[in-house]
C-alpha cells in the first residue's frame, strides 16, 4: 500500500502538470491570436486583440502555479530545468513582457506608433512560443546537448507555432462573426496539415532521441491499451478539417468544434507524454521520490495548494462566464 510520503510527491506532480497543460491551452490560444494579429487589417487587430483583452493575463496564472510548484515540491528539479534552460526560459519572459507591454502602449500611445506595438506583440507572441517549444524538445531528450537534441529541440520550436495558431484560429472562429471569422477559418485550414504533420513527426522521432519510450508504448499490451491516444488524435483532426472545410456549419453555430477537438489533441499528447516520462521529473537523472522536498514541508505546501488551487479555477470558470459572447473592437473610450 502506497505511504503518505510516496502519494504526496504524485499528487504535486499531477498539479504540476495540469496547471502547465492548462497554461498550455489558455495562453496558447492567446499566443496564437498574437501570431495571427499581422494577417489582420487595422479594424480586425482591434478586434483579434479585444477577443483575449479579459483572458490573456489571467491565463498565464496557470504557468505560475505550474513553475511554483516545481521550486517549492521539487526543488532539486527544479535546480537541474532552470539551470539547463535558463537561455530560453529568458527569451520567453523577455517575449511575455513584449507582448504586456505593447498590449496597452498599442491603444495608449499616438496612433503614429501603433503599428509598431502591434508588430512588438506578434515579436513577443513568436519568442515566446518558439522559447516554449525549445524548452519542451530539450526536456524530452532529457537536456541532450548533442547534434541530434539541438536539432529535436529546434524541430519542436519550429513548429510549436503551428498548433498555437491552431489553437488561435479555433478561438477566433469562436469569438468573432462575419469576415474576420471567414478570415479565421482561413487560418485554421493553412495551419491543420502543418500542425498535423509537426505532431507525427515529433512523436516518431521522440522514441530516436528516448529510447526508454519504444518499450513503455510498443511492446506488449500496452500498444493495446495505448492505442486509443493515436486513435483519438486521428479522430480529432479529422473532425476539425470536417468543420473548417464547411463553412455553414460554423454559420450554424458549430465553430465551437475546431477549438475543442485542437484541445482534445492537446490533452491526449500531454497524457501521451506524461506517460513517456513518468516516474522520472527529469528524464534519466531524477524520479519524482527523488526530486521531492521532504515530507513535513510538503505537507504544509499541500494544505496551501489546497486553498489556492480551487480559488484560481473557480476564478477562471467565473472570468469566462463573465466575458463569454463575440468580441468588438478594443477601445479605452
């Protein structure tokens, strides 16, 4: 029977990892929107930035919690990630910074110079989707800095952007009407094969750059049992090139689809990877048990995780019955 000491450190880290796959979809959407803001015309930035005005801050509440945990409950993980990432952890902080500030200085500011913030959000939305990216390929090899990790974590980089802007894309087909939706679902078919094709190409290769994932998924029965993740994954994509490929189901309010079926790839690739990795919290150097703060100060962390995490989900649910509806163009007046 498992002990209170060996259950804690597993409960962490399932907070940790829903509250980064929650920062994963949240601020993803968000980012996305921030990729797409150069193909819109001047009224429509206005708006692709009003659909995210309430959320986009909030969002990124989920990546605080995700790396707070990892500092206080896994303090020797946490030593090993950061020291291995710092550079791109930077680039990605520099990013959301760009992206806050040039938030309020594009309305704020002369008009002369909204142009320039607009292009200082999309800078900021790329450096820190393409750090984010980095930082995921070079956790999954385990921070390898050989030739074939840097081309892994470059490859993930390079088109991580592809499912933002899905996931984007999917958000505004949401929130807007008319031709900024047409737009919308423009967008979301140039970036469905791209995203499709970056998914199956990073889950080939992660079995070449981890080998201890060829035996947890493909040898006997768990090929039987995983196989409903590919599967799901394949329906998933199939129902979202279904919906964007008829435009009058969306007119018929079912637009909701390519946003939720992005998401649903998103969950099962998070459980996917969860699976690959665990026990271990850094892959070949560190198990959960081992990286774990001890017990008595976990405790006390748990009874504040305790309070804190149904506060910030109970925020979130309210924050978006509150906001729910189609965007309008943003405005100060």
């Amino acid at each position: 029977m498992i002990t209170w000491s060996e259950l804690l450190p597993l409960i962490f880290m399932a907070v940790m990892g829903l509250s980064l796959l929650a920062y994963v979809i949240l601020d993803g959407y968000d980012l996305g929107v921030g990729l797409l803001l150069p193909l819109g015309s001047d009224s429509q930035k206005d708006t692709l930035i009003s659909s995210i005005g309430p959320f986009w801050d909030a969002n990124e509440t989920w990546l605080v919690l995700g790396v707070g945990v990892l500092l206080v409950a896994f303090p020797k993980a946490h030593g090993l990630v950061l020291q291995a990432l710092y550079l791109p952890v930077a680039v990605m902080l520099i990013g959301l910074i760009l992206r806050g500030v040039a938030f309020d200085f594009r309305v704020k500011a002369p008009v002369a110079w909204k142009p320039f913030w607009n292009r200082a959000f999309f800078a900021g939305s790329l450096m820190a989707t393409t750090a984010q990216g980095w930082m995921l390929g070079s956790y999954i090899t385990g921070f390898d800095l050989g030739g074939l990790g840097w081309a892994f974590s470059l490859g993930i980089a390079l088109t991580l952007p592809a499912v933002y802007v899905l996931l984007g894309a999917g958000w505004l087909i949401m929130k807007t009407e008319g031709e900024l939706q047409e737009h919308a679902l423009r967008w979301a078919r140039r970036a469905l094969w791209p995203m499709a094709v970056a998914l199956v190409g990073i889950s080939a290769a992660t079995p070449l750059v981890n080998p201890a994932v060829i035996d947890k998924w493909f040898a006997l029965p768990q090929v039987v049992a995983l196989l409903p993740v590919p599967l799901v994954c394949a329906v998933a994509f199939f129902a979202m090139r279904w919906v964007l490929t008829r435009p009058q189901l969306v007119a018929a309010g079912y637009g909701w689809l390519v946003f939720a079926n992005i998401v649903l790839i998103c969950v099962m690739a998070f459980f996917g990877l969860a699976y690959s990795i665990l026990p271990d919290i850094v892959i070949g150097r560190l198990s959960v048990w081992e990286a774990a703060a001890a017990t008595e100060s976990l405790t006390v962390i748990f009874i504040g995780t305790a309070i804190t995490l149904p506060v910030i989900v109970a925020y979130t649910i309210f924050m978006y019955r509150v906001f729910w509806g189609k965007a309008r163009a943003l405005s100060y007046a």
